[in-house]
C-alpha cells in the first residue's frame, strides 16, 4: 500500500490557509491570506519538499484544485514549480466538479474515504495531500 501525506499550512492557533497571497481565499471574512510569506527562508524551503508534486502524486480537495488550477499552468515555461505541478498526476475530491481542465487531473468519484482508500491500494508513487483552506 503506498503512503498518503498530508501537507497544510496552519498558524499556532489552529488557522489552516494557504500560503498564497492576501487575496488568494478570503471566505469566511479571513483578511490574513498570505501570513506566511513574511516567514519564509530557506530553512522554509527546504521543507516545502514534496508540496510541487515532484515523484510524487497530489491528492486536492475542489477549493485546492481551483486554487492551484488559476495559478500554476499560466506561470513561465521554465518555472520548475509548474512544470512538476503540471506533469504530477492529480486526484481531486469534489462533489460538485464535473470536469477538469488542468493536464493530468482525474475526479475521484463516490465518496472520498472510499476513493482514497482505493488509491492508496494502487501500485504507484506517494501521494501528497495539500490542503490551501478548510
């Protein structure tokens, strides 16, 4: 069975964002997008390991998906962050989703315990979790 990884972004008093800009998720009325960037280092870096997708498979909820749909494919040909994201095999979790337009994006269809249950028994590469916002 290969190795599910969660990987989230959440503050010492329990707020899970994603580390993206101010502007990037402000359900809820959440006005500190972004509160991670004036943190960063290469300490920071170095641990962000696996968050691109490199060797490995993403697991995204529908919120993550979107998030990182916006974003990644439009970025330069030579950036290596999206050139991982876009070659990773993406599995995305969504009730309401019906198509996906991100290369190598499949839904994960039924209910999700199950369909994550069912990738995991699969031979292939980890998958990596990310989670942007709750």
């Amino acid at each position: 069975m290969r190795k599910l990884i969660a990987s989230t972004f959440v503050s010492l008093d329990g707020v899970m964002q994603a580390p993206g800009g101010p502007e990037e998720d402000r359900s809820g009325g959440f006005a500190f997008g972004g509160w991670t960037f004036s943190y960063w280092d290469e300490v920071m870096g170095r641990s962000m390991s696996g968050f691109d997708g490199k060797d490995r498979e993403l697991v995204l909820g529908r919120r993550t998906y979107e998030i990182f749909e916006a974003h990644w494919p439009y970025q330069p040909a030579d950036n290596p962050i999206a050139q991982t994201r876009d070659a990773a095999r993406k599995h995305v979790a969504s009730r309401t989703l019906e198509k996906l337009h991100w290369n190598n994006s499949t839904l994960l269809r039924g209910e999700v315990i199950a369909a994550v249950t069912a990738l995991k028994s699969e031979a292939g590469a980890s998958c990596r979790s990310s989670a942007a916002a709750p």
